[in-house]
C-alpha cells in the first residue's frame, strides 16, 4: 500500500506503457511556472528538458500538470495538484493575481490611455479544519483605479455561459485538429456528444458546419469587448476560432454533403484565411504570456503549424508557411521524447 501511495505521487508516465519511478528527476518540485519539461520515450529513456535560460542557483522546476492544465485558471489548478498530490500550489504564478483571468481596466480605456490590467487574487483562510479561498478584483496596475466587481463578474459570467452553450467538440476544435495523426475533419468527438453522425447526409453536414460557424461568430463578437481582451476567454475563443474555419477550409475538401455546407458557410461568413492567422496568433501570444516568450511550448508549436496551414490556402509552398513551419519545428524539436530527433 505504502509503494502504490508513492507510485500514485512521484510517478512519472511512460508512454503507452507503464509508470516508472526515477531516482532523480521525481525529486523536482512543481512550479505552474516551470523552467524545465520531463520528457520520457516509449522505452521509458528519461531527459529533463530546459524550457528557458536558466541561471545558476535557480531551482530546477518542472510541471506535475499538463501544458494545457497550466493554461487552467490559478483556482482550477491549485484544485488538482490537491486532488491529485496533497499540496497547495504556492509558486511564483499562484501567489501574483491570476493571468489567465484578467481584464483591461475599463477606467484606462475610457480616459483614452495605454489600459492596465485587472486581475482575480486570492487570499487563503482558514476555517476550522478547512482551507478555503477567497477571490477579490485587483487594482489597476497602472492607474490604480478600484473595478467594478459586479461589472466584471457579470460579463464574464455572460460570456462564459454563452460559450458554454456551444458544443463541446467545436470548444474543443483546436485540441482535436491539433492532435497528431488528426484527420482532415474529426468526428470522434461529435459522436461522442451527439450520436452517431453520418457526413454524407446534409442535415449533419449542415449542423458541422454552422456549429463551426457559430464559434467563429462568438470570437468576432466577443472581440468586440475590449476590457475582457486579456482573458482566458479571448485566447480561448480565439485559438478554438481558428481552427474552426480551418476545418470548414479542409471540411470544403471533403465530400459532397460537407463540401457544400463548409463553402456555403465560407461565403457567408467571407472568412479568409488572414482572420484564421490572426485568431491562432491572439491564441499563441496569451500562450507566450503565461509561459514567457522565450519558453518552449508544445501549443506554440502547434500554433504555428496551424497558421503555416491557414497560410497554405491561398497557396501551398509560399516562403511565409515555410518559415512558419520552421520556427514551428525549432520549437518542437527540444521537447521531443528521447530517441525521436531524427523522426
């Protein structure tokens, strides 16, 4: 019981195997911040990979959580490491105001100046034998001014329900046709949710196609509100709208029934592959801010294949998908697994 309990805690995951307990490198602590990635091959070869400079006599850290649970908000992350690892997160990201959840303070952008930033902090209490967190609405940081509490929690709550309201499998578009191997359109997750879907039918072709239209609506009105243009929301309406019209792009190459509902839709919405390239760079610069320009980053990656692909449409080999392509693999190629660099 005593070994399982400390498998569960400092085991590290071997790919498609098993999980391995390694002398060194599960004595890193954790940090939402990290300065280095484990990485681990199938045959279970283990490297610590630095994400960024690294100065001498800084700690090494790494992230028991995935990219993408990083890009949680601090409450939701802190929640997990608990759940998952019995502590609570005190790293240099959780005790500043959240990241993911800020705004521009409406006080700089009504007076016509360069906005600060607003964010959600947290302040820990005891009750009884329990923890708890309470949340207040930072300060401007740089006017100073006090929010308005209830505007901002009312808007985010607004938008979020209005996001929510959309199918999961287009929200997660991104993750889906970012993954390796994905197909030109996966359906995996909207028979998942819905049912069954047959694409040769017009009807379920319809609904693909609006659904992704209806996403890529959401991040054009949602662009429309300034102050909220440093929340988690905006990045992730963004990142979700590009590939959005990136699948209705690749869905208008399929076959017929959704050939003609991803065209009808191009045209109606006059999507062009500039909003697509701008969508995935909203996305890739909250990605930056989280993680530093400088840091390794398998999303960013990502991201940049993904505009190299929009770039793709007006026509494939052009010096700007190549580049594209290369800062994507450069990236890339660091946080690959052991043994994979000449794959």
């Amino acid at each position: 019981l005593r070994f399982l309990q400390v498998l569960r805690v400092n085991g590290i995951e071997v790919p498609f195997s098993f999980t391995g307990l390694y002398n060194l490198a599960c004595r890193a602590n954790h940090s939402c911040a990290p300065c280095c990635r484990v990485s681990v091959a199938e045959g279970g070869q283990l490297r610590i990979v630095a994400l960024r400079p690294i100065l001498a006599g800084d700690e090494v850290t790494v992230s028991y959580l995935s990219e993408l649970e990083l890009l949680e908000v601090g409450s939701v992350r802190r929640k997990m490491l608990e759940t998952t690892w019995d502590f609570r997160c005190t790293c240099s990201r959780c005790s500043a105001p959240d990241d993911r959840r800020s705004t521009l303070c409406r006080a700089c952008i009504g007076a016509g100046r360069p906005s600060g930033l607003v964010a959600l902090q947290t302040r820990t209490v005891q009750l009884g034998g329990a923890t708890a967190e309470l949340e207040s609405w930072s300060v401007c940081s740089k006017c100073g001014a006090v929010p308005e509490a209830s505007v901002l929690t009312e808007s985010e709550n607004i938008w979020v329900r209005r996001y929510e309201q959309l199918p999961s499998w287009c929200r997660d578009s991104l993750r889906s046709f970012l993954a390796p191997k994905a197909p030109k359109l996966s359906i995996a997750a909207i028979e998942e949710e819905d049912g069954p879907v047959d694409l040769q039918t017009q009807d379920e072709a319809t609904y693909v196609a609006q659904s992704l239209a209806d996403m890529i609506q959401l991040h054009r009105d949602f662009a429309q509100v300034e102050f909220l243009e440093a929340h988690w929301l905006a990045a992730d309406i963004a990142g979700a709208s590009a590939a959005a019209g990136l699948l209705l792009y690749k869905g208008a190459d399929g076959d017929r029934a959704l050939s003609d509902a991803c065209k009808d839709t191009i045209s109606r919405l006059e999507l062009k592959p500039e909003e697509i390239s701008r969508a995935a760079e909203k996305r890739l610069q909250a990605v930056r801010g989280v993680f530093g320009e400088d840091t390794f980053s398998v999303e960013a990656a990502q991201l940049l294949r993904l505009k190299a692909l929009a770039a793709d449409i007006d026509g494939p080999g052009g010096m700007e998908p190549m580049e594209l392509r290369r800062r994507s693999f450069e990236i890339a190629l660091p946080l690959l697994p052991p043994g994979k660099h000449s794959a």
